[in-house]
C-alpha cells in the first residue's frame, strides 16, 4: 500500500492477442504497462526450470513470461485462475519468483468476473479510480475481445485458401496493431468494420470437397500459439478450414449468470457421452466435439496440455464418440518435451486420412 | 518399364524398395541405420541398382518418394517427388496387400503405432507420444543384458509354458523388475515370454487405448519378426494376426505408390549415391527463440534446409554460412 499508483510497473502473462484487451483493463492502473517480452524458446526454457516438473505447460509459460517481464523492472504482476489447476497457478508461482529473490506484487484474479471484485483489488492499488471509469475500461476490453474473436474466427476459417501466402496473417497483425489504439467502443467499432470489410475482400480459392475440422481441448493451448506449435497456421497450410470455439467472448457469454444455463445446454448436446460434468473445459470439449460431428464435420482434433484431469477425463468419452460413429479425433498433448516434427507428422497422417476418407465416402 | 522408388529411413532400420505400376516388388534393401542417414541410404541405393540392373534392367525409376523421421533429409537429396509421413505411407503400403485389413499393429525401433482402417480407408490412428517403451529399441536392450541374440528371441518365447509377469509401463522399471525374476530363478525362456506380452500389454494399453482392434490385422515393423510378440498379440486379441513376409518394407512401398500416384514423374540416377551430400546446423541467435537450422548441401550447394521459425532465420544462416566459407578461403 505504501507505492503510489504511477511508481508500479505492471505486467501479465501472455495469451494469445489478449494482450490489447488486458493493456486496457490494466490502464485503470495509471501506471506503465509493459508486457513481457514476445515468447521464444527462452520463455518455454525460464518456465521450465523453476517449475515442478509434473506442472501442466501452461503454467511453465505463465512463470517464464513473468521472469521475462521482471527482468524487464515489471513490480506488479496479474494472474487469473479456474476450476483446475489453473486455480492454485498464482499463488505457487508467487513463491517461487519470491524464492528466485524477485520484488514484487501479486494481484489474483481467480474466482471468475466477478466485475465489483476485481475493482475493489485495482482501486487499492490506484486510489484516483472511480467505478465509471472502470466500467468503461471493462466495456472497451470486452468489445475489443469481441472485435480479435471475430476477426481472427474469419482468419482461422480462410487463410488456408488465400491466393496470395501470408496475406491473412499480415492484414489480421495490422488489425491487432490498430485494434491496440482504440480509446473508446466506437473506435473498435470502425477498426473492426474496416478490417471485417478487408479481410473478406482477400482473395481465397476454396477448392471442392475442402476439410473442416474443429479445434476443441484445454483453453490455453487452444488460445495460445506459441504453446501449440502453431497449430492453426498448421493445418490452414495443409489446405484445412479450422474452426475453434473456444474464446474469451464465449467464456464472458457462458460465465455469471449465464453459467448454469449454459452447463445444462452442453450436458445436453454431450449426451449419451456424458452425463455429469467432467470438471473446467471437459464437458465443453465432449459436447462440441459431437455437435461438429452432427454437423458433418471431416474430424476434430483435441489439444490439452499433459496430464490435464479435465480433459483426460473428455478423451475416454471423446474415445467412445469417435469409435461408434467413425468420426476422427486424433489426441494431442503438449507439454515442454513435445517435438515439433512428431506433431508435423501426426498433422500429416490426420489430413491425408481425412482426404482418403472423404474421397471414399464421396464415391 | 516404369518403376519407383520408395525409401524409409526410420531410427534403427533404413529401407527401400523399387515397385513397378502395380506395386510388385522389384527390389528390395533392409539395413541398419547406425545413426548415419546419408550412408545408409547411399547403401541402400547401391543394393538397389545391383538388383534392378540383374533382373529387371529395363526398369526406369521415375518417381521417388521418401518417409521415415529422416524423410526431410533424404528426399532433398534424392529429389523426391514425395515426402510423406509414415503413418500414410504405412496405410498405403498395407493397403496395397491386404485390401481387407482392419487394423494395423506397427512397432518400430523408437515408435509405435496403430492404424485402424475400415472399408479401406484409414478412419483413425495413434502413435506413441513420450516414451519408447515397448519398442524395439526396448527389446535390444534386453536382449544386450540377457546376453541372447535379439533375433532369436522369438524363438525363446515359444518355448515357454509360463511366462514371467514383467511390469511393462516403463523401459527403465521392466528392466529392474527383468533382473529381479532373473536373480530369483525365472529362467531365461520364460523372461523372454514375459517380456513380449509386456510389449503387447503396454501397446494395447497405450496406442490401442480406446480404438476397435478388429480382424483382420496385420502386424508389421521390425518387431514384427518376432514371433513371440506376434503370439503374445494373438494371445491379448483372440485373432490371427497376419505378419508379411515384406512386412518391415511397407512405409517403403507405400511412399512408392504414393510417388506414382503423385503423377509427377522424371527419370531417377542411381549415380546420386557419388554425389558428396553434407549437412551444417547453426543456432540462428536472430531473437532469443534461437532456431536450430539445418542446411543440405550438396556438393557444397545449398539444395535446402529446414529447422527456421521464419524467413530471416534462413537468410541469416545462409548468409552466414557463406561468409564463413569465403573468409576460410584465402
């Protein structure tokens, strides 16, 4: 309590391009706000040196990304949670930087969004915030969270077609670069309109018979590329539609009062394969895995990092799934052994077999 | 007469094959990798001209595909119409034989994997992911501390009447437990035996996790000339489980078929095995993620490379590789 709002230098573990939405939440700070730095192999290195072992990937890359940012002056560091392990993440990362002989602040944000919750903690750190204007910085980040899912949900479905390599790529990095300077809801507004009419005026050849396949799996190594290789990028080189529906606008939709609406419809759709909640993501994996399938989808693949218990807990169901009705799932794990030519190679084989596949079914 | 070639070069075994349009076998090479890709498969070619040109020398090569974890490498220097990945090409090859297969048992010397096929299209696979017990490098290391020839280790199970339980989950613990039922008096028949359903038992629990094994299947990779295991994995199953005589050759055959139906063709040289190939690595140090990039070369010629994260990753090894070969010429 003794700094002052402006002497902090807050930092957060990276996501994906969530980056722009937690720069404007974290701005109610009044402080500087320094990400840390890109990830590279040396992030994955940091992270996994001072991490057990037996931790799931995510957290490795959290911690390294904090070493990365304390080592750049950050002060103040920020940390979610969730309904696995996620949840205890803050705390043992806290103690270990702590050990590692760091300074600094942690502020947990576990226990969903809950909105008056988090204010509370962002108002003891800058005491000039006021609940307006902290109601305006939610607004702006959720709407700039809405404008990257939907924007990038387009990318994801087309690049594989662009005619031109790269060009969904570069327009979606000059997206997020303006998307990052918007002030209000109405420059998102314009930003994301500009960029819905771009993007769908890149030229795509969409060839006959093209594979759709669903990402589905543990929300980090969906969200995150680096942590997945890529992935999506992967399989819109090998000529792949890739669908995903895990993000954070859906996890904002699906949470507070809409949570137990939205745990009863997915129960539902997962049936016969589930009837209980599996824990976290799970139970969403399940459900939106079999609800590609009725909707005519080549395959799914499931990404979780190792030794995920939510999502071990949706493979024997996803198993079953996949069996009685020949639908394709191929099972990814990722942790920091994971090679990237043996991942090059399952991608391979599951493409190839959903073409023979659907090459016989089409004859 | 049209002919193609089709080479695999795995962690333990190089092989290859020359197929004609309908997939007979024209030639065939298996041999040791010995961790030397380059040589191997230069080997490999030699033994393939000599029996081209003895028994079918009006064949012409003039497609060729490669698969194997070195299949980067040996297609830019064979100039492979065809870089495929094993699983593919093992499904092919298979397919090309037994066109009513079902499922396909695979067990290599550092990976295993099941293929599940159903009216002769693949419909799902898994390979092992972490950890290579239950493969074949496995089992050569247990036969080095047994002090029996890997290859008559079938042989040993078979005359087994009990078979020793060896817990099978990991490489490092079935051997502890391996000479813990040797010092108590297990004898070595029956160790073996035991070893072979630890194979079967961690594969059917790992890779075979959860998928239909049905009949027809067929069992192929180097352990599958073991014919302890082949029992064992009737045994676990209650099936016939079919072992090709070409067997071990079938990624080799099926990047062939696969390089033929590629419909790219240009006449292959044998004479490519007296070409000097090497390959340089070098850290990129571009940005902290530090790429390891590998370079072909060929005679001295950059062919290709591979290993970068983006385009400047290879500019600048390249580039550096170059000054470093001027500045050593004086």
């Amino acid at each position: 309590m003794s700094r002052a709002g402006s002497e902090y230098r807050v930092s957060f573990p990276h996501m994906g391009n969530y980056t722009v939405p937690i720069v404007t939440l974290a701005s109610m700070l009044d402080c500087e706000i320094m990400p840390p730095p890109k990830m590279t192999r040396r992030t994955l290195e940091l992270g996994a040196r001072y991490s057990p072992e037996f931790v799931c990937i995510p957290f490795k890359y959290n911690l390294g990304n904090y070493i990365e940012a304390l080592d750049q002056g950050a002060n103040l560091l920020f940390q979610a949670g969730g309904g696995c392990r996620f949840g205890y993440y803050g705390e043992v990362q806290e103690a270990i930087l702590q050990d590692l002989g760091y300074e600094f602040e942690m502020v947990l944000l576990a226990g969903g969004f809950g909105v008056l919750e988090h204010y509370n903690k962002f108002k003891s750190r800058n005491p000039r915030l006021n609940m307006v204007r902290a109601i305006r910085h939610y607004r702006l980040a959720f709407r700039q969270t809405r404008a990257l899912d939907r924007i990038e949900d387009f990318a994801r479905r087309n690049a594989g077609f662009e005619v031109e390599e790269g060009a969904f790529d570069s327009a979606f990095d000059r997206f997020v670069g303006e998307l990052a300077e918007t002030r209000s809801i109405a420059d998102v507004e314009r930003v994301e309109a500009a960029y819905t009419e771009e993007l769908r005026s890149i030229p795509v050849e969409r060839p006959e018979g093209l594979l759709r396949v669903g990402i589905v799996g543990e929300l980090y190594v969906l969200m995150e590329p680096f942590s997945n290789f890529f992935i999506e990028r992967e399989l819109a080189r090998r000529g792949v539609e890739v669908h995903r529906y895990v993000n954070v606008s859906n996890m904002v939709d699906h949470g507070g009062r809409n949570k137990n609406r939205h745990l009863r419809e997915i129960i539902g759709i997962a049936d016969p394969y589930l009837r209980y909640h599996i824990g976290a993501d799970g139970t969403e994996s399940v459900a939106t895995t079999n609800r590609l399938r009725q909707e005519g989808f080549d395959g799914v693949l499931h990404l979780k990092p190792f030794g995920c218990m939510p999502e071990v807990n949706a493979m024997s169901a996803l198993q079953r799934l996949s069996r009685e009705h020949t639908f394709p799932v191929l099972f990814i794990s990722f942790d920091s052994q994971t090679s990237e030519t043996g991942l090059a190679t399952r991608l391979d084989a599951f493409c190839d077999m959903l073409r023979m596949r659907k090459r016989r079914l089409g004859a | 007469m049209k002919a193609y070639l089709g080479v695999d070069v795995g962690s333990i075994s190089t092989k290859a094959v020359v197929a004609d349009g309908d997939g007979q076998v024209l030639a065939r090479s298996y041999l040791w990798t010995e961790g030397n890709p380059l040589r191997a498969v230069k080997r490999v070619l030699s033994e393939l001209a000599e029996q081209v040109d003895a028994a079918h020398p009006d064949a012409r090569v003039v497609a060729v595909g490669a698969t194997g974890s070195a299949r980067e490498l040996i297609g830019a220097v064979l100039g492979a119409q065809v870089v495929k990945n094993e699983i593919t090409a093992h499904a092919v090859g298979t397919l090309s034989r037994h066109a009513d297969v079902r499922t396909i048992f695979e067990i290599g010397g550092q990976d295993s994997k099941i293929i599940i096929v159903r009216d002769g299209v693949p419909v799902d696979y898994a390979m092992n992911t972490l950890c290579a017990a239950g493969t074949g490098s496995f089992l050569s290391s247990q036969a080095r501390r047994l002090d029996v020839p890997v290859e008559e280790f079938g042989d040993y199970a078979l005359r087994s009447k009990k078979p020793t339980k060896i817990a099978g989950r990991c490489t490092v613990f079935a051997e502890s437990d391996l000479v813990h039922k040797a010092q108590i008096g297990h004898p070595v028949e029956d160790i073996i035996a035991g070893l072979c359903n630890a194979i079967v038992g961690n594969y059917l629990n790992n890779v075979g996790k959860g998928k239909e094994i049905l009949a027809p299947i067929v069992f192929q990779g180097g352990v599958s000339k073991n014919v302890g295991v082949v029992k064992s994995f009737e045994d676990a199953t209650g099936e016939e489980v079919y072992v090709d005589d070409d067997g071990h050759l079938m990624g080799a055959l099926g990047v062939a078929l696969v390089a033929r139906d590629e419909g790219v063709e240009s006449l292959f040289d044998f004479a490519v095995r007296d070409v000097k190939f090497e390959t340089v690595g070098e850290e990129c140090g571009g940005c902290p993620n530090d790429c390891e990039v590998v370079l072909v070369l060929r005679d001295g010629e950059f062919i290709d490379g591979w290993g970068n994260r983006c385009a400047r990753g290879m500019e600048r090894v390249r580039t550096h590789l170059a000054s470093s070969v001027e500045s050593a010429v004086p």
